[in-house]
C-alpha cells in the first residue's frame, strides 16, 4: 500500500511526457542534441562554465575523481594512496570511487545539528598529507564554505562537492555544487529534479571538462571540440577520429530522453526549490522547540531535500518505536543517508582511517532518520507529525 507521506513524489507534468514523445518521434535514443542542450541550461542555471550529464550521480562523482587522475596540472593531479578527507556520514558512492582508485580515505566525524563536516574536526585532520578534501552537502543542507576555504588556503588541497542531495541550496547567494574544482548533482526520480536516472558534474576547468568527455565514453576523442587541451587539434576526418582512445574511460552517458526531460525540469527549479523551503519554514516552526527530536540546523539556504529527526537522549523511545509510530501514520522512513559508513561491512576493502572519534556519527546511526518533503505543500504532513 502507498505510504500517505511518501519520502518521494513526481515533478512531472504534460511538458515532461511531451518530451519523452518527441524523442521517440525523432527515432534517436542514445545521447544526442538534447543532452547536449540540457548541459548548457543547466550550466547557465547554476552559474558554471561547463556541466557534462552522465547517467546517474553515483556515475558524476566516478567521473570527478577519474579525472583528477589524468589532469596534467600536477597541483590537481590525484595518484594512489593520497590522502582524502571525507565525512562519516554520507551515501556509498561518495566512497567507493575513491577506493576503486586506491585513494586513502579519512574519516572525519559530522556535526549532530547541521549533519555536514564538524568543522573543528575537520580543520584539525587536514595535515601536510591532506591532497582533497570532498565536501558533502547533507539532505539539501550546504557547508559553510567560508570556513572550509579559510582551511585550505595556502594549501595544495583540492576541494570537489558531493552535492548530489542539494541542488539548489546556496551559500552566501552562491550556489552549492559550484564552491569545488567539481560538484557532482543527481537527477534520479527522489531527487529534487528527475530525469529518470542522471547525474551532472559542474566544473569551471575546462581540461577537466574535456577529461570528463572523453572518460563518460570510453576513454575516446570522438566527443572533444576540435580544439582541445588533451589532444590538440582533431584529425578533420571524423573516421580517424571514431575509435581512437586516449584514456580509461567507461560507458556513462545518459539517454536522449533523460536529456529532454532535464530540459523542461531545471525550467522548474526555481518553483521545486522555492516550494521545498516553503513547507520547511512550516517544519521548523512546528519542531524548534521539540523536546524528542533534534532537526537539521541550516547553513546558508538549504533545498531541503528532507527532515532528519534525530531522537534526543532524553526521549526514553528507540528508533523502532519512532519508526513504528511514524509509520503507522503513514510517514515514509529512511535513515540519514548510510548513517556511519565506518559501520558497514564494504569498510574492509578500504585503505581508510578514522580522525579522532565518530561520536556524532554512530549517534546519528543509531538515532537518526528522515522523512520526505516535496515541491508543494506539506501541512498535512506535518500537522501530523506534530501530534504524534
């Protein structure tokens, strides 16, 4: 049975299906003109040079870090066994391309009320060995990049976003996803726009633009400009061109449908962001002041990809009972992201450390969990909430 307050619900109308059948008309599914046209309203959005679509976010934060060991800019230029700092809490594919690229991985504990990087945690882990620093934007919820650049300056570490649950949130009217060398977006249906399966790399640096082109296909030339930074000039015989390899890429592009319909919904964006904070001002009213529950803590503007609730010691409930409660009434549940990543069983193939302790992490894992929200009003919801 449908849940009565879905974690997710569709942002689609007629504009969406009209979109799917034109390129079905067209007779042209694999990537074309229409992903090509959607990257470039979605750069112009989100104020980045370039954007490169692939087919999914999990495959956008795959595509950031293979590029970075390609680049031949060597303050950039990642190799295996360097030192990354990442959040304690995040979803898995934040992590695994940087295992499956040998990368060591340090673990840093987040913040129990913003549920991003605990910044005094964060500003004691960076060492001389310290070569990236990926910045995760938690459930809608940017980091403070002031403090994170003050961190790093004067440093030769490279900052790229995981901003796959946020689009839309800005810090400082700067959006997220746009701080780093890269920020990597998911255009997946529980997302805050769909293209069915997508994902989205923003980048000002055009070689990592271009390096991202040539690994989303097959590590080929096929899709650079004629002029390009990795090559130089391109044969003028597009048959010399057809199959020559330059890098170990993969298959990663996205549908042309997918293309079509992140068309019509980054027109929307405005309106699914706009409605997602309204109903959070209504959440935030109705649970400031909640003796059971701590609630996301926003930095800059969040796009409230959920509400996290996370029970305060002092409410004698276990996370079942909250569960079993918010369910009974209808409430769609999940736990915040993959909670303490640390946790899960993958952990043993990762060259990994942990810096300090995980106190907030392993809180949130075994206390912590969220609820949907969505692009239009939600009072229901919450009124319910409120009296359970």
């Amino acid at each position: 049975m449908a849940a009565r307050f879905p974690l997710a619900t569709s942002t689609w109308d007629d504009k969406e299906y009209a979109a799917l059948q034109a390129v079905i008309k067209s007779d042209m599914f694999s990537m074309g003109p229409k992903v090509k046209q959607f990257e470039e309203d979605f750069a112009n959005f989100f104020g980045s040079e370039y954007a490169i679509m692939c087919n999914s976010g999990s495959s956008a934060n795959l595509l950031m870090i293979a590029a970075l060991f390609y680049t031949k800019d060597p303050a950039k230029r990642l190799k295996a066994g360097d030192e990354v700092i990442v959040p304690a809490v995040s979803w898995s594919t934040t992590y695994h391309p940087l295992q499956q690229y040998g990368l060591k991985l340090k673990f840093v504990d987040i913040d129990l009320h913003t549920l991003n990087f605990d910044l005094d945690a964060l500003r004691s882990a960076v060492t001389e060995n310290t070569r990236m620093i990926f910045a995760v934007n938690l459930l809608g919820n940017p980091n403070d990049f002031d403090v994170i650049n003050d961190i790093i300056a004067g440093r030769d570490i490279v900052l790229i976003e995981d901003n796959c649950e946020s689009l839309g949130a800005t810090f400082n009217s700067k959006q997220a996803g746009t701080f780093g060398l890269m920020g990597s977006f998911s255009s997946f249906f529980s997302h805050h726009i769909a293209t069915m399966e997508g994902g989205i790399v923003t980048t000002d640096d055009e070689e990592m633009y271009q390096l991202m082109l040539s690994i989303r296909a097959h590590g080929w030339t096929r899709n650079l400009p004629t002029e390009n930074l990795l090559t130089g000039t391109k044969d003028s015989d597009p048959f010399n061109e057809s199959f020559k390899f330059i890098l170990p890429g993969y298959n990663l592009r996205p549908l042309e449908m997918s293309g079509a319909l992140g068309i019509e919904q980054v027109k929307k964006i405005p309106s699914i962001i706009g409605g997602r904070r309204d109903n959070a001002v209504i959440f935030q009213n109705a649970m400031k002041d909640s003796d059971k529950f701590y609630i996301q803590q926003e930095i800059g503007e969040s796009s409230w990809f959920g509400f996290s609730l996370v029970i305060k010691p002092e409410y004698n409930k276990t996370r079942k009972e909250v569960i079993d409660m918010l369910r009974a009434e209808g409430f769609e549940c999940r736990p915040v992201v993959a909670g303490n990543f640390v946790k899960n069983e993958c952990i043993k193939y990762f060259d990994y450390s942990v810096h300090g302790t995980l106190d907030n992490a392993d809180y949130i894992d075994q206390h912590g969990l969220f609820i949907g929200n969505h692009h239009y009003p939600i009072n229901e919801a919450v009124d319910v909430l409120s009296n359970i």
